[in-house]
C-alpha cells in the first residue's frame, strides 16, 4: 500500500548493482590536487546535494553546500516536537534489496522498522468491516489492469480518462476510488493530469518496505557532517556566462567553477531562480512537461489507542484523496498512541487552507464512523504543507500528460560542462524517491570528477 507498491508487485526491479557500480564505486581517476583550485557551488542541501557534496570533498575539491532552510535535508524532515519522530516528507525505504538508501540508512544510524503490508484492515462508510477476501480480489484485480492499461492509454489521455472509459462501473466504487488513490495517486500524482501511457513507470527495488523510525533526517545529518553547509543562504540568480559562475544568496554574489543546481522541481517551475543566460530550450520544456504532484502528512497523537492492532487501517469515504489510510505508528512505537494519514492531489491542496481544528474534525470524522462517537479527540496534531512551501512547491515528480522519458535526462543535462543537475526530478529509473535522489546526487559528482 505504500508508495510504488504496486509497481514492485508487479515488476521485477532492476538491482541497483547491475546499473550503477560507476555511481556507488568512487572514481578512477587520480586526484592530481589540482582539484584542491576548483571550487564547486552545490545548491541545497537534500540527499541528492548533499550526497554529491560528500563525493566531491572526497576527491579534493572546495566544496560549498548553499541551502536556504535553517537545516539540511530538504524532503527528509523530521519533526520530533511530539516526542515521536514524524517525518515530514520521506518515511519508507522502497525495497531494502540493491537499494542505495539501505546501507546508508545502516551507516547513518537510521532505525528501521518492516511495514507489513498484509497487516490490515479496511472499512466502508457506517464502519462497516470489508471482507479481506473483497479487499484482496480488487487489489489482484488492480495490479492487472496497471500491467496492461498503458496499451490502451494515448500521449494526450489522462490515466483518469482512460480508465473510466474501461472501467465505467469502478469510477464511482468507493473501494476503487480507495486503490486508485492509495495505490496511484499517492506515487505519482493527479489522475486527471497523469499520463495514461507512463503512469507505471520507474524501476523498484525487491524486498521489504522499510519504515524509519528515529527520523530519516538521520541520513542527510549524517551525509553533511564535514561539509561546508551554509544554511539560510537563499540562492535567486545563477550567472554563467563567463567562466567563473556567479551565484546570488542573500544579496551576496559567490563564484564557483562549477556548480549543481539540487532544488526542487517546483522551484524550478515557479521560476523562484533566475538563470543567465536563460536556460536552454529542452530544458525549460521538460520543467514545463513533468508534473509535480502534492501530498500532505498528518500525524495525531491520542492518550489512548482505541484501533485496531494492525498496521493499516484503511477507509473508503465518499470523497477521493481524503484521509483514506492509517498508518498505526504504536506498531513500531509500541508507547505512543500515533496514527498518520494522509491527503493527495487536490484533496492535498485543499488541506493547506484548512485549520488544524477542521483537518481535525475532518480526520474525526472518519474514525468515528469507523470506531464510534464516542472516541477521545487527539490530542495533537503535526501537519504539511508541501504545495505552498517555497522550498518545494509539491511533494515530487510524476509522469504529467504531456511527459516523454527523455524529460528527465533533459532536466539531467550538463550545461557548457559547468552547470550541473541534480535532484529526485533528474532521475529517469527512479525518479520522485530518496534513492533516486541519492543517486542523482552522486552520478553528476562522478560527472565533475571525470571532466
Ligand atoms: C510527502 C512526501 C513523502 C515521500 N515519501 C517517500 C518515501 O516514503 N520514500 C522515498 O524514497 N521517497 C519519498 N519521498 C521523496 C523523497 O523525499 C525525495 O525524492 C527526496 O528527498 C528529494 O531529495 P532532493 O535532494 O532531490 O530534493 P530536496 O530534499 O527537496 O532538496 C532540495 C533542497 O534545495 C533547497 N532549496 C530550495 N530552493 C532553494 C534556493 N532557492 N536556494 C537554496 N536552496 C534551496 C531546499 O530547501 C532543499 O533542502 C517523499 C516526499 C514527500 C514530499
């Protein structure tokens, strides 16, 4: 049920071994100190900057990490105000086999815990208990038609359109409307805008699904020890035109000769850095094309556990996107009486206009049906706001109508082999993960060491 679930149920992911020992290994060539004179400008400081940082520090170069938040990250934050780490944006490691994140999450000190999927249980409206037999039979069902509805799709159709053309009578079906937002919308993005052609791509890891359980935060807090980090440094203009590039931060003009631009593609898109000379034509096509979707987190905390001792727990409301699914987090915090949820796509967006006190009563509102009136209130709430956070501007990529493969290499593209791209947007087989985030970040360090 997590993210790209049904994509690893249903193709067999590539090893990270077979594609990327160039990635993973450090670089043949010899540093001849020369790389000591080179100074390389990474901008951000998530997973995939921070990760380049890393590399290039070790081959010799003068390595500064310009982040425009108070602490490193980006998309793997936590909040532990409550006592229990919640994290903000990344939680699960997505496959555990050949994934990159899985002996870094192990060096960084980052505690996992294995999410089992068939732990669950789901609910219609009145509360009424699913048979685990319908539950199941319509995920059976759900993963064939993701396997071969790409046949049927066109470059100009969206997977909603297409699917409600093929499956008229699940279109309104709460517990398709459940899977579809559960399943699809959560890791990718809007129906109606996704591609009904690449809906299902991006290669997968086997293995278990793990979740992080002290923070992955654990993991960037752990790549920028050592680093030259630079916080609350907002960068707003890239000047490459002679060349030593010129950065503005904070009304200060840095130079470098290299530099790897890691900042979201929703930033890239609200055009939030100016790039001299512009950048070029492809480039600006494939921010335009590929999608940034939306997804919010909430987590609430209670003084008593009054659910089922599973680790989902999942509802099908009238309405799509809307708080549908229960992550029990006494599971893997056996003292702390925490569920999260979530919002997606429009729904998402919705929630960032709404107060604590309505998302509250909204939440309420389902596990009364499920668990009755007479349920205590939560006693906190913690809470996202991907789409308007000037940070990110949406949770991640997906494959938009509109969207061709070659978008993501576009948006890789070295530019006069002195800007660099990084980031989850630039990884054409995993794009939207912290894996492909990570590996993002070290396949163009390896570019600036090859030079
Ligand atoms: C809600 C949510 C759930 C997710 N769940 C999972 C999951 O379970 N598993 C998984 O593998 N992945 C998940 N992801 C995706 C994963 O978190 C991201 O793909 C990954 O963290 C992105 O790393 P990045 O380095 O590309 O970008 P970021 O982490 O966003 O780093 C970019 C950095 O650039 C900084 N920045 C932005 N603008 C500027 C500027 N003008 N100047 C300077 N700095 C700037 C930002 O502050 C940020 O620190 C999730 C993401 C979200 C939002």
């Amino acid at each position: 049920m997590q993210r790209r679930k049904f994509i690893k149920d249903t193709l067999t992911g590539l090893p990270v071994l077979l594609l990327a020992p160039s990635l993973l290994a450090s670089s043949c060539k010899k540093n001849d100190g020369n790389n000591k004179n080179k100074t390389i400008i990474v901008i951000g400081a998530g997973i995939s900057g921070l990760a380049a940082a890393k590399q290039l520090k070790a081959e010799g170069f003068n390595v500064i990490v310009l982040e425009a938040q108070e602490k490193v990250g980006g998309r793997l934050r936590t909040d532990r105000s409550l006592g229990v780490a919640f994290d903000e944006g990344a939680s699960w490691i997505h496959g555990i086999n050949g994934n990159p994140i899985t002996p870094l999450a192990a060096q960084a000190g980052m505690d996992t815990f294995e999410t089992v999927d068939e732990s669950r249980v789901s609910y219609d409206i009145g509360g009424v208990l699913r048979s685990a037999a319908a539950y199941d039979n319509g995920e059976t069902e759900l993963y064939s038609i993701l396997n071969s509805m790409m046949n049927s799709g066109n470059a100009n159709q969206s997977f909603e359109t297409v699917f409600n053309n093929l499956y008229p009578s699940k279109a309104n079906d709460r517990l398709w409307q459940f899977f579809l937002s559960t399943y699809v919308t959560f890791d990718t993005g809007d129906l109606n805008q996704l591609s009904s052609l690449l809906y299902n791509e991006g290669e997968e890891f086997s293995g278990v699904e793990k979740i992080a359980t002290n923070g992955y935060d654990t993991i960037p807090n752990y790549l920028a020890n050592g680093l030259n980090v630079q916080l609350n440094q907002r960068v707003t203009k890239i000047d490459y035109t002679d060349a030593k590039i010129k950065i503005t931060h904070n009304g200060n003009i840095s130079e470098a000769d290299y530099v790897i631009v890691t900042v979201p593609l929703g930033v890239l898109k609200a055009n939030r850095i100016q790039f001299a000379p512009a950048l070029p034509i492809d480039k600006q096509f494939a921010i335009n094309k590929i999608g940034m979707n939306c997804v919010n987190k909430f987590l609430l905390t209670w003084n008593t556990a009054f659910w089922d001792d599973v680790q989902y727990i999942s509802y099908t409301p009238a309405i799509k996107d809307k708080f549908n699914y229960f992550v029990n987090v006494k599971k893997f915090h056996p003292a702390v009486n925490a569920l999260m949820t979530f919002a997606y796509a429009d729904y998402a967006r919705q929630t960032e206009t709404m107060t604590d006190a309505q998302i509250i009563g909204e939440v309420m509102s389902h596990l009364k049906d499920i668990y009755g009136t007479s349920i205590p209130n939560p006693t906190n709430l913690l809470r996202t706001k991907w789409q308007t956070n000037e940070n990110a501007f949406g949770a991640y990529s997906y494959t938009a109508v509109g969207t061709e493969m070659k978008h993501f290499e576009d948006l890789a593209a070295t530019i006069n082999n002195k800007l660099f791209f990084a980031g989850e947007h630039t990884e054409v087989d995993y794009f939207s993960t912290a894996h492909g985030a990570y590996l993002s970040g070290l396949r163009e360090a390896n570019k600036i060491i090859n030079l």
